[in-house]
C-alpha cells in the first residue's frame, strides 16, 4: 500500500486525527510529515532533517495559505448564499488534501521507499525533533497509541 492510502486509512480510525491536528494546532508540528516518519519507521536525524526542511517549505508555501483560506470560509459571510460558499470551501479543501497528498509521495519518493525499523512512537520521536520545535512527548504518545489501535 502506498504512502497516500495508508495515511488516509490510518487518519480515518478512531483517535488519530483528533491526536494528530492536536500536535499541529497546539504544537507546531506537521501531520503529513509526522505520517511519512510512521510509514518510513524513520528515526535517522539527517534523513528527517532533509524531510523536515521540504515539509516546511511546501507546509510555507502551499498548505498554510490553502487551511487559512479554507478556516476564513468557515464563517457565514453575509450577502454570499451559504451554499456557493461551503462550495467553494469544499473545493479549497480539496485542493488543501491534494497539496498534503503531494508533500507525502514526495518524501516517500525522496526516501526510496526505505524502512528503517523505527517504533511509532521513536520515529514520531525523531519527526518532532526535526521539525522542531519537539513537541511535548504525552502528545507524541497519543498519536503513536492512537496509531497502534488503528493497525500501524
């Protein structure tokens, strides 16, 4: 199974995504990154550094923009009908995942497919560190529980 199918099997359990945008919210932290470390059970620093630094600038440059203007449309804006604007949400959510979808295949493309044999919660671990800043390690073990339930 490729990376995409399985970080959309894997979010979709019971606990992930809660723990997982807990840790982006509150923490800084990138959750299509953190899946790739999972998938790749990666913990090598310079192999994450690498990661971290493209899941940044692609997290900067692509996704950011797309989640504050998918968040702005939330809100009901007055004299717009209500469901040409969940429309256009929709649409900017989309393409919000499809920007997500391309980060994931591209660090699983740049790392070769390449499993090095890390525990979720080392390889979360490692990911938070090169992300930086680490985030908080009871937050990291709710992830790395809630992806154990879910069959990772």
């Amino acid at each position: 199974m490729g990376i995409w199918d399985w970080a959309l099997a894997v979010y979709g359990q019971e606990g992930v995504a809660q723990a997982a945008l807990r840790l982006q919210d509150e923490h800084g932290q990138n959750v299509p990154f953190l899946l790739f470390a999972v998938y790749a059970e990666a913990a090598d620093p310079e192999r994450l550094a690498k990661a971290a630094d493209l899941a940044r600038r692609w997290e900067a440059e692509a996704v950011k923009p797309l989640r504050a203007a998918r968040r702005a449309l939330k809100p009901p804006l007055a004299g717009v009908p209500d469901a040409d604007q969940e429309d256009l949400r929709e649409s900017v959510k989309a393409v919000e995942l499809h920007a997500e979808r391309i980060l994931l295949e591209t660090l699983e493309r740049l790392s070769g497919g390449r499993r090095e044999g890390a525990s979720t919660l080392e390889a979360l671990r490692a990911a938070a560190r090169a992300f930086g800043p680490p985030a908080p390690d009871e937050a990291l073990a709710d992830l790395a529980a809630a992806l154990r339930q879910a069959g990772t």
